[in-house]
C-alpha cells in the first residue's frame, strides 16, 4: 500500500519558512542587542565617574577637587563606611556623595561619627528613608523645579557666591532648633545647615549635586558656593557609597542571600520577565489541542512504516504495547469474520465462544493447529492473555494470533 504524496513539495517549503523565521528572529536579536550596546556605551561615556574628584568627565567633579587643592585643602576618596567614619573630625568635611546608597548599619555608622567629629559633613541630595538617621527631624519637601536660585539666607556662603544652581533636586523641612534654611523654591530650602551635638560642628543638606559636577561649576555662583561648603577645613573626604560596601558592624550571622542583594526593583522586573517569556511560550506553541492527522509529504510503503514502528518499539522496549496492538487487530478481524457485533469485538465472553465454534474438538475433521488454537483456553491466552516477557515470545505470538486468523479464514 502506498501513501498518496503531497503534490506539493512540503520539505523545501518548510526549510524555506523556517529560514525566514530565523532570519526575522535573528534580526530582531540584533536590533535589540546594538541598541542596548549603544545606549549603554551612550550613557557610560557620558556619565563614568559620576560624582567622582578623579574624573573630568562632564559629570565628574575633578576641577572642584583641584580648585580645593589649590587652596591648601587636601582631597581623600574613600568607598567604605568605616573609612569614612574613621577619617572623621574636628578638621575636616566628610562629604557623602549618594547617601541614599547606605543601609541601616551604615548609615549608623556615619550618624555616630557626625555626633562625635566636630567637624562639618555634607549630604548631597539625601532622600526621605535615610533623613531619620542621618538628620533627625528633617523632611523632604518635594522637588525644586526650578534650577538657579536665590540665597535668601544669612550663611557666609550663600550671601558670597549669590545665585546658584541648587534646584532640580530636594526641597527640605525641620524642626532643628539653629537651623539655617538657604536657596528657598516655593518656601521651602535647597540647602540646610544643621548644628550638631559636639561643639563646631554641623551637617549641610544639599538638594542637588549640580553645583559639584564640572559641567556646571562655572555656572552662576556655584563654584563659590561648593569652595565655602567644602573648604572650610583642611581635609577633605570624599566618600564615594556603593552596592558593594557591606554594613562594617554585621557578622557572619548576618549574611544575605543572592535574592536579599538583589535590589527591590529588580523582582519585579524578574517577575515581568517570566510572565512575558511564559506568555510567549504559550503563543509559540505547537500542542495546545488534540492532534490533527496530515497527509504526509512523501511516499512511504505500508511494509516501510510497519517495520519503522516495529523498530519504535523494539526501541523503547514495548513488548507490552506491541502485544496489545497485535492482538486488538485480531480481534477486530475475527470479530468481522465471525459475525460478532465490532463494540463486542474486544469482549472475551462474547469473542471466545464464536472463535471456539469454529472448530468442533473432532481429531478426524480439525487439524492440529485448529486444534490447538481453537481450544477455548488457548484461544483466551492468544487474544486476552499478558504480555510477552521476550522478543522470541512477541514474535511466537504473532505468529499464533496469524495461524489463528488464518484456520478461522478457511474453516
């Protein structure tokens, strides 16, 4: 028997879609990928060294630093808590580049030395979690928008450099008792300066680091504003926080697990990733319903796809399931020749005594093998009875269940 072909030619077709997918895949992957690359190098060239007193990019603060140095201030970078607590003192200003970055234990840490130092620290832009351990009783007030403002304070500092760029950032509240508020937008300052307990000592709040970066010292009075704020004493530390500095006071009890490190905005970036990738999983799948038989592409002989599925099975080692395949077919064929019903072709009590009718026990008018195959009970064995426990044994059944339709054919 022959399978009719597909008159079309299916497999050249199919590899021509599936290199056109391929293509479009592969093509979208790499739009993303330059695009990501590009942006990140984009913004990596622009803003490397954020903050940073060694850098000269347009975000860096290296002529601020040099402008100190010039005059007799010293310039220390530093990238932990600990040193920067232990650099603490009368004679110098300990200026925190991203507060926002410090957890509790090192924001601790920083709060003690600001208490016992007596020397001048300087938060820029600090956020509302940290405010109630690195200055109690100060609140953000919302932002500034606008970017160049007025003194409107007393403070040396502020009445020297004038108009400067302390907008764009936080705008603060307190309740400090000797507190000086500079730089107002809407009634609240840009800039706060608040005692702290040991004697000559205090805490300055900037809004906004704009007056630090080197593409925007030279603008207005802002590179006077960042020499009085800073320059007051000799030293200078400029503490740089990161992700990778850890709490100087946890021990090993206290170490976190990955998921714990991973910032919290990222989980639920992580969770959108999944659902999208388990959306798209669903949507390119193949076997969502019940299978559909197609015609196949090719010609394919009866006795080739016999001896295919005879290898699958042999295989997987499915004797059992070969059995039942061979058997169920029998049935369904001796149910047709006997005249039993095809829905009791599969019932022993019906099946059984039709095949046993066929052959009268009479050695003189029965051969021996309809002899032997038409006993009820090897009837039963061939067509309801287990599984054969070898490949000899599957092979001598179907060679019976073959000799029974075959005596049952010509009886």
């Amino acid at each position: 028997m022959l399978l009719a072909p597909d008159p079309v030619h299916a497999p050249a077709r199919g590899l021509q879609q599936g290199l056109r997918r391929a293509r479009v895949a592969i093509a979208a992957l790499t739009l993303l990928i330059g695009a990501a690359i590009t942006i990140a190098a984009l913004d990596s060239g622009a803003r490397h060294g954020y903050l940073d007193p060694r850098s000269a990019d347009p975000f860096g603060s290296r002529a601020v630093a040099e402008l100190l140095e010039e005059r007799g201030v010293g310039v220390r970078v530093v990238t932990s808590a600990r040193e920067a607590a232990d650099a603490a003192g009368p004679d110098t200003t300990l200026l925190v580049t991203d507060p926002d970055l410090l957890d509790e234990g090192r924001r601790r840490t920083l709060r003690s030395a600001i208490d016992l130092s007596g020397g001048r620290t300087v938060l820029l832009a600090p956020g509302a979690p940290v405010l109630p351990d690195l200055a109690p009783g100060t609140h953000v007030r919302g932002d500034a928008l606008e970017d160049d403002l007025d003194p409107g304070c007393p403070l040396p500092a502020a009445t020297a450099a004038g108009r400067a760029t302390t907008g764009g950032g936080h705008r603060y509240a307190t309740d400090t008792p000797g507190a000086t508020a500079c730089y107002p937008a809407h009634g609240n300052p840009t800039l706060l300066v608040l005692p702290t307990a040991t004697a000559g000592g205090d805490t300055v709040l900037l809004g906004s680091e704009a007056i630090l970066l080197n593409r925007s010292l030279a603008e207005q009075g802002n590179a006077s504003l960042a020499l009085h704020l800073l320059g007051t004493r000799p030293h200078l530390v400029w503490y740089m926080p990161s992700l990778a500095d850890t709490d100087p006071d946890a021990g090993a009890a206290d170490d976190k697990s990955l998921l714990e490190l991973i910032p919290a905005g990222w989980n639920w970036a992580l969770l959108q990733l999944f659902t999208a990738a388990a959306l798209a999983a669903l949507w390119r799948a193949r076997r969502l319903g019940p299978l559909v038989t197609e015609r196949l592409p090719v010609a394919i002989r009866a006795s080739e796809a016999t001896e295919g599925r005879a290898r699958l099975y042999r295989k997987a080692d499915a004797r059992d399931r070969a059995a039942t395949v061979l058997r169920a077919a029998t049935r369904e064929r001796l149910a047709a020749l006997l005249g039993v019903p095809a829905a009791a072709a599969h019932d022993p009590a019906t099946l059984l005594p039709a095949v046993s009718a066929r052959f009268p026990n009479h050695p003189a008018t029965a051969t021996a093998t309809a002899a032997t195959t038409g006993d009820p009970a090897t009837a039963a064995a061939l067509l309801f009875g287990p599984a054969p426990a070898t490949d000899a044994a599957l092979v001598a059944l179907a060679d019976h269940l073959d000799a029974l339709e075959r005596e049952v054919r010509t009886s």
